[in-house]
C-alpha cells in the first residue's frame, strides 16, 4: 500500500506566504493568550497542595466537596473529578499551610503569654506548617506546652507511637518524645518539637467527619513549598534553554549556518503554540508539561531535519541553482515518511492519551498530541520557508 | 558473504537470548517454588531487575532542607571559643572574649582586655596559626574583627548536609524499611527522602523520627557473657531450633580467635531487612539484667573477600545503659597516624565527659566499646588501655587500602558529629502515594502498551506488506531490548517511563520508514530490490542518525533537570532511541537480506 501511487509534487512552497500568515498569527495569538491569561501553573511550579481522594458514597459531590473546603478556609480550591472511579477526586489548594503570618503572629503571642514573656526565645514554623519549633530558657513539662499549644489554636498531630524511647528517657534527660512532640536540651536551651497536623491530614479529617466522608480514601498527596516551586520553575525554563542551544549548535555543525535559524524558529513556534493551547484550554503547565515540551522540541527536530538531510543531499546531487525548486523536490520525496512516522507516533500518543487519560499522564500525553501534529506542520511550512527567506536575505545582503 | 551472515544470525540470537534471560528478573515478580527462586535469585546479581518507582508502587517521598546557616554559625562560635581558649593556653593572655557577629554567621570579634595584649608577638602568633580557618579583616582599638575563610563555609555547609544525609539514613534503616533512599544535593542544600510502600498511618511517624536529633552512644561489649545468653533458656532452644533449620535466614558465627557468639543475617530482596530479621528471631528470649542486642550493618563479602551487593548485620551483646553519650562530645576529626600516615578519628570529650571517659575506659581494658549511632553499631574496636584527658582514638582496623581507611574514617566523622551536632532540618515538599493508585497507573500502562503496539504492528503489515513484517519484529525485538537494559541496570521505571516505552514504540519505526521509503524511491529508479535494499540501508544510515540524536540531546537534557518522575521518562526515551536506532538496522536489514537473497527479483514492499 502506498499513500501516494506516483511521484508527488506539490507545490509546498507555492503557499508558504499563506502558511506564513497563519503561523505567524497562532504565534502571535498564543503569546498574547500566554502573556494576558497567564498559563496556569501546576503546584510544582507555584507551591501548593495537591491531595486525591476517593469517596465510597455518591453523596461526595464536587459542591459537597467544594462547602467543605470552604468552610476550612482555603480560598481558590479547585476540585476535578479524576482517577477510575465515579467518586474519585483531585483537590487543588494553593495554601500548603492553613497558618498565615497573622495567625502565627497571634499564635506566636498567646504561646508567648502561656508559656512566659521573657523564656520564649525561639518560635519558626516549617514550610508545611506541620511541625512547629519553640526554644525556651528555662524548662517545662511537654504536657504543659502541649496545653499552651492547643489552647492557642493549633491542631496537634495525635501520634500515640512513642516509639521504643520510653527506657531511655528514664536515663537520659536530654531528649525526650512524648504524644505529639519532642523535647530536648541544646546548650542549655529547651528545645520542643511540636508535630502539627498538616493540611493533608485536616482535609481529610474534615471530609471523615461528614457521613458522606467517612470512608474517604487518600489515594495521593502532595504539597510543594513556594521555594521549591522557585526552583523547579528555574530549572525546567533553563532546560528548555540548553536544549534550544545544544541543538542550534548540533545543526550548525552537521548542516549549515543557514539550516539552523530554520530549526530553531520551527521549534519555537512548536513550544509557543503548545503553550498557547494549554493557556486557552486552562490546562495546569506542570514538570511533565516541560519534559513534554522537550521531547517535541526532539521529534518536531527529527522531522525537520529529514527534511533538510534530503535538502542537502539533493543540492549535492544536482546542480540545480534554485534552492526553493530543490526544497520543494525534497518535501514531495520526504512526504510519505513524514506522514507515516506522524501517523505511528500518533496512534502511540493517542493509545496513551486514550487510556491514560484517568492517571496523571492525561496532560503529558494531550501535550504529545499537539506536539506531534503541531510538530509536523511546521517542518513542512516553518522550516523550510524560513531557510529560504534566509538564504534570499543574505544574498540580497552579498549583492548589495 | 555465507560466513558473514551466519555471523549475524549467530549475534542477533545471542542477543535475544542474553535479552530474554534479562528481563527473567523483571518479568517474575513472585517466583514460584524453591527451585524457580534459587535460579531467579542466582540471576539477580546480573540483571538487578526493574524497581518500580514510587508513583507505581506507592511511598512517599519529602525534599527537606538543611538549615546549614545554623551550622556555620555553631562552627564560627566553636572556632572563635578555641581560639579564645589557646590564647588564655599559649599566649597567657586571660579574658579574651569572643562575640559573635550579630547580623551574619560567618564573623566574629574578639574583645582582648587592653590594645596591648592584642597587640603582642604571642597574639599574633595564635592567630597565625589558626589562618587556614579564620582571617583577621580589621582591628579597631583592643578587638579583632575576624571573619571564617569562604572554603571553610563552605565545607561546613556541605558537611551539615552530610551529616543529616547520614542521620536520616540510620534512622529508616532503624525502623526496618528496606529499599529506601536518602539523596543529597548540595547546590539546593536539600535533601530527597523517598521510602516506597509506606502507608497513610505510618507516615506521621517517619516523619517524625526523621526530623529528629541524632543520638550518639558508648557501650561496652559483654564478649564473655555470650556464652552464658546464647546457652540458657529460650535462647538455648532457638538457637538449637537454628541448627536443625537449614532455611532460616540467620546463622549464628563464632568470633575468630575467642569464639564469642554472634548471629547475623542478609536482608531480604524487597522484604525485611536482617536487623527486622533477627529481632523477630530473638521474640520471647529474656534478657539479663542490663544486658541487650545492638546491631551492627555490614557489606557483605564473598569468600575471597571483595565487597558484594548484599547487607548484612550481625549482633553485639552489650551493656544496656550506655557508658557514655554523644551530649559529651567535644568534637570528632579525622587526624592522621605520625609514623605510619594511616587515618584514624580522634575524639575529645568535654571536661565532665573525659572523666567518665576515663573511669570507663580504665574498668573496661581488654573489653570491646560499640560505638552506637541512633542503635546502630558504626564499630566496635578494643580498649587497649586506660584513656584520660578526654581524647580518644578510634583506629579502624578493617579496611586496608588507605583511601578505604580514610572514607571510613570520614564517615565516622560524619556520624560522630551528626550526634554532637545537630543540622536542623525541615520538610520543604512531601509527596504521598497510595498502592492502590500505584497498580491502576501499571495496569493502565501495560494496557495503553498493548493497544499502541498492536495498532503500530497492523498499521505497518498493511502498508509495508511484507517488509512491514520485517518491521514488526525490530519492534517486537525493539521492547525487549529496552525492557533488557533497564531490567540489567537495575533503572526505577515511573509512570511518565512507561509513557516514554510506548512513545519509542511509535517513533522507533520512524528508522523503518525512512529506510523503507528510500528503498521504494530506488526501486522506482529502476533498481533490482536487491540493491534497492542496499543503496536504501546505505543512505538512509545518517538521515536517521541525525534525526535520532537531536531527540536524545532533548532526553540528555531531561536526564540532566528532571526530578525522579520525569528522569525516568528520560531513561526510557534515551535507552529505546538506541535500542531502535540498533533494531531498525540490524534487524530488519537482516530480514529483508534474507527476502531478497533467495527471490532477488521481487521484494514485498
């Protein structure tokens, strides 16, 4: 079987000013659509929680759901259904803690007030607000600070488990574990180590007390401070970075100077319009949207360059003059296998898509598909037109 | 030309076969029978087998970070104390004070009581000395403003770190997880926890006992009690039980040369570990008064003695109640041997610690001292004699290779440390997943796997008929290569992993295509299908070679950024690029020589 019987011979170039339009308009499109609505960032990239549950009972509706949140105080908590079964859910929440600087504050004080003014000299949080550290000059019983604790508002973690510590505490002072905190002596400061609940288990304390909740099942959670967030953020930018260069490099090297800015602006024109769809359709731009990303950047290239070794090829063999005659010979020659390996790849992306949709693969792979398609269209109409343009640009440039 | 194609027949069946016997060890998860576990097991030092990662088999997984600025600042205020304390020594030069800086942790000043003294040869003279660690910046009327040198800073940091990397490891191992890991990575100053199969109730309490302080302890070995505890009551009958049970994963040892008893035990692959092992073993037997089991970690060795992948651990009977503490620890350092240059680890205790030091020291010549880190056993070397002053040194007497000693020795360190001196750490991001999630995502992959590779299979038996099938089985042989070369590197395969399979599965035959197409193009030239076929392969080599190697930059990158869910998509992608790039060639070449070969006039294609 073949897709086209006889040799081909479009006129690809013909229309690369039509094409060039409409590129350039989704281009432009998506980088507004980017800049005004702002991609929506998944929690590995601002900070946040993340938490999916499954109910048992089909009263757990997202409104149910949604009060419930509500009423704990997280404002913006998103709720999707998700996962195989009809009462499974993922919980967004940009808070990783339910204790804001003004709480603290006012914890800090009534703490402060309990505990006595002048022997509080240490009071910190952790980023996930689960485990709060307080230093004091002079000693007290762990009982009496978890008093303090709670009477200031905090939820204490119920830990029973006091691990197999209890012998050596009778001998040793220094460090001692006791229901839900710690308490140990660092160059004569009394240090306690408060385990609070986290707001993943105060979630799902809160869903358990309604009957509807009750047999809630956490199936994942996840929380990311704001730091880390940062840091991801950084990273998965400059990987996109050093892949651009290393590859603009690759080609430079094996090709042509003027083979390169072809490659690179079809791939950025790739990673734009992916980014432009996801901003539209308001899908969460996470560390799997990046590795995405890179691997379109990776075969949107390989198509190009297919393209560009026939280019190359066919300049050699020939002594044909006309660089846009050439190019258009070498797309017609290419254009079965440019279709085939699309067609291939698809069907994988699509069986993933299709089926994996419930998992957390479901963005991953929606971005494949758009990469590949998206992909293929621009080593056809992106990159070589752009070659061209290059190539009359420096000529003009030589004559003039 | 008949040899050579035997040769390739002969190097793709080998590969196969080597292939096969890989993925043996990934494929049987729960072997059946003794018989089906010896030759499993026996495979497993070769090929490792797939590890699942956490998103597949549930766990969890936290990024803490390490409060390395509390280090630096208590090792500014340790240093500035000792220099403080050798110029009352040396330079008799009394009531010096030393203030640390208030708004950084790397300055310091010292407040001599008049310029004079400060001024004076034997001032000069102690500071001089202590140059390689902290520098005088300026003088201002009877202070010296001194601040730490920017690589003792850093060292400090990058120790703290260590250090907490080393605590956290101890502490898991301690509560009996296996399989576990503890990653450092120093330029984020964090580290990566991750334990898989925990569950939601045992969550809290791991991270607790993480977050914990280090407990560093002193206790003497009762060698000449064993005799009498591994020969009485309930120990008696379990060890006589010990012999008779050949499978029992326990084997109880005689130390060489005095014959004292000890038992010791491997942990399980992906089961309990050998100090869980033993613990269950020594259920009901009663201990004498002030007497206990400590456990002590070991790599295993084979017989000629070189280190093997196995852990083992092995018991110490001690003492109950330790002879000493950590909380008397001055500080511990790696110093080195004057005659013979070896390593070794020097210890001072504190002026109350030396005198119990000395006094337990001096009842106990001749008795072996473990030295327990958070109830484990770093090591267990001999009294040789009383030691007063305060300072000790442990000699370690094991490794011979001097850069051995000299890790071993940096190691305990660490560990000494760790107890002396504790980093502060805290959780910066946290990461849980349930089992029941984790074998939805397997089942959807393996599913999503077949779906793919059937629907590609068909598709090109359609439009390639013949060749098509050539194709089809550098595919097939394609998936087991990759599934071989994870499987015998041990690599951890994640959700996104599986994806990056089947993504290959379906660029993979883009080597086939471009082949095929050229092939067709020659054919149309009017070429036999015999060179047809060669000049295809010849040409089409570096158009796939081009087109291939910018996806593997794109993975090389990933590899490089990626968190541990995305590396594992990279790991997948970069190993199938080769392995098809390999197949498309190798493979399919050899099919369709093999075509053309008996009917050169007519190629299906």
């Amino acid at each position: 079987m073949q897709i086209f019987k006889n040799k081909t011979n479009y006129d690809f170039m013909g229309k690369s000013r039509t094409f060039a339009i409409v590129s350039t308009l989704a281009v432009v499109g998506s980088v507004l659509v980017t800049l005004i609505w702002q991609p929506r960032f998944g929690i590995d990239f601002i900070g946040g929680t993340e938490i999916q549950v499954e109910f048992k009972d089909s009263k757990a509706t997202v409104a149910n759901i949604r009060s419930v949140l509500k009423k704990m105080g997280f404002a913006g908590a998103d709720v999707v259904a998700f996962g195989s079964s009809d009462t499974e859910y993922l919980i967004r929440l940009r808070e990783v803690s339910r204790i804001n600087d003004e709480q603290k504050s006012k914890i800090k004080s009534a703490l402060k007030n309990a505990l006595g003014d002048t022997s509080m000299i240490g009071f910190e949080f952790s980023p996930g607000g689960d485990k709060l550290t307080v230093k004091l000059k002079s000693d007290m019983s762990i009982a009496d600070v978890e008093t303090a604790a709670r009477n200031a508002g905090l939820d204490l973690a119920g830990i029973t488990d006091t691990v197999d510590e209890t012998d050596q505490a009778e001998e040793d002072n220094s460090r001692k574990c006791e229901s839900s905190t710690c308490r140990l002596v660092v160059k004569e400061q009394y240090v306690f180590e408060i385990s609070l609940n986290g707001v993943t288990e105060q979630v799902m304390a809160s869903f358990r007390a309604h009957p509807w909740g009750k047999d809630a099942v956490k199936m994942r959670s996840e929380w990311v401070g704001a730091k880390v967030g940062e840091q991801l953020r950084t990273a998965g930018i400059s990987s996109i970075l050093y892949a651009l260069i290393f590859i603009m490099v690759y080609i430079a090297f094996r090709f042509d100077l003027r083979f390169a800015p072809g490659a690179v602006i079809a791939l950025i024109h790739d990673i734009l319009i992916t980014l432009g769809i996801f901003t539209v359709l308001r899908i969460e731009v996470t560390l799997a949207t990046v590795a995405a990303l890179l691997t379109i950047v990776g075969y949107s290239l390989n198509d190009t360059i297919v393209v560009f070794d026939r280019i190359r090829e066919n300049m050699a063999a020939s002594k044909e003059v006309k660089l846009l005659s050439v190019i258009n010979r070498s797309l017609n020659e290419t254009l079965s296998r440019t279709i085939m390996t699309s067609v291939t790849t698809l069907l994988a992306v699509l069986a993933l898509y299709t089926i994996g949709w419930k998992t957390s693969l479901r963005d991953f792979s929606f971005a494949l598909v758009i990469g590949v398609i998206v992909g293929t269209y621009s080593s056809i109409y992106v990159a070589s037109p752009v070659v061209v343009w290059f190539d009359r640009f420096f000529a003009k440039k030589e004559k003039a | 030309m008949e040899r050579k194609w035997l040769w390739r027949v002969i190097v793709l069946v080998l590969l196969i076969g080597i292939s096969v016997t890989a993925s043996i060890t990934t494929v049987i998860r729960a072997p059946k029978g003794e018989d089906e576990q010896d030759k499993v097991a026996a495979l497993r030092d070769l090929f490792p087998g797939i590890n699942l990662g956490l998103d597949l088999q549930g766990g969890l997984r936290m990024i803490y970070e390490v409060g390395v600025e509390a280090a630096i600042e208590d090792k500014r205020d340790h240093i500035a104390e000792s220099i403080v304390h050798e110029l009352g020594e040396t330079a008799k030069i009394k009531n010096v004070k030393a203030i640390g800086a208030r708004d950084n942790n790397y300055q310091f000043d010292l407040v001599f009581p008049d310029a004079k003294s400060m001024k004076s040869d034997k001032a000069k003279e102690v500071l001089k000395d202590y140059r390689r660690i902290a520098v005088e910046t300026s003088e201002s009327a009877s202070t010296v403003h001194m601040e730490l040198k920017p690589e003792i800073v850093k060292e400090t940091e990058e120790m703290s770190i260590k250090q907490a990397v080393e605590t956290i490891s101890i502490r898991i191992d301690n509560m009996g997880w296996a399989n576990t890991s503890v990653i450092p990575r120093l330029a984020n100053r964090d580290i990566i926890v991750q334990i898989p199969g925990i569950n939601e109730a045992e969550i809290s309490r791991i991270k607790r006992i993480i977050a914990q302080t280090a407990r560093l302890e002193l206790k003497i070995v009762d060698d000449k009690g064993t005799a009498e505890f591994f020969k009485t009551g309930a120990m008696k009958e379990k060890i006589a039980a010990l012999a008779d049970d050949k499978d029992s994963p326990i084997s109880l040892h005689q130390e060489p040369g005095t014959g004292h008893y000890y038992l010791s035990a491997k942990n399980q692959l992906r089961g309990k570990s050998g100090r869980q092992l033993i613990q269950d073993f020594l259920e009901g037997v009663e201990f004498p008064e002030n007497r206990e089991i400590s456990y002590q970690e070991q790599q295993g060795k084979d017989a000629a003695g070189n280190p093997t992948a196995d852990v083992t651990w092995r018991t110490y009977y001690t003492l109950k109640v330790a002879g000493i503490t950590g909380e008397y620890i001055d500080q511990a350092a790696v110093a080195f041997s004057q005659d013979s240059g070896k390593p070794y680890v020097s210890l001072r205790f504190n002026q109350e610690g030396a005198g119990i030091f000395a006094q337990l020291t001096g009842e106990n010549v001749k008795e072996r001292m473990a030295i327990i880190l958070d109830g484990k056993v770093q090591s267990a070397p001999v009294i040789q004699e009383k030691i007063s002053g305060g300072n000790c040194q442990i000699t370690l007497g094991r490794a011979d290779a001097r850069d051995n000693l000299l890790n071993e020795a940096n190691d305990l360190v660490i560990v000494l440390n760790a107890g002396a001196l504790p980093a502060p750490i805290k959780p910066v991001t946290e990461s849980t997943v349930g089992p029941q999630l984790g074998q939805d995502a397997i089942d959807m992959g393996i599913l999503a796997f077949e779906i793919a590779i059937i629907a590609i299979l068909l598709f090109m038996l359609v439009y390639y008929k013949g060749a098509g099938f050539a194709a089809n089985l550098a595919l097939v042989c394609n998936g087991v290569f990759i599934v071989a070369i994870l499987s015998g590197g041990g690599a951890t395969l994640t959700l996104p992993g599986i994806a990056g399979i089947i993504l290959t599965m379906g660029m993979a035959v883009d080597a086939n295509v471009i082949i095929y197409e050229r092939i067709r193009e020659e054919l149309r030239g009017g070429k036999s299908p015999r060179a047809a076929v060669d000049a295809g392969f010849k040409r089409a080599f570096w158009t796939i070679f081009d087109a291939q190697i910018t996806t593997f930059i794109a993975g090389v990158v990933m590899f490089q950024y990626g968190t541990g869910e995305i590396k594992g998509f990279a790991v997948t992608l970069l190993v199938g690029i080769v392995t098809s790039m390999f197949s498309a060639i190798f493979i399919s070449r050899l099919v369709l020589d093999f075509m053309t070969r008996h009917r050169s006039d007519q190629l299906s294609i």
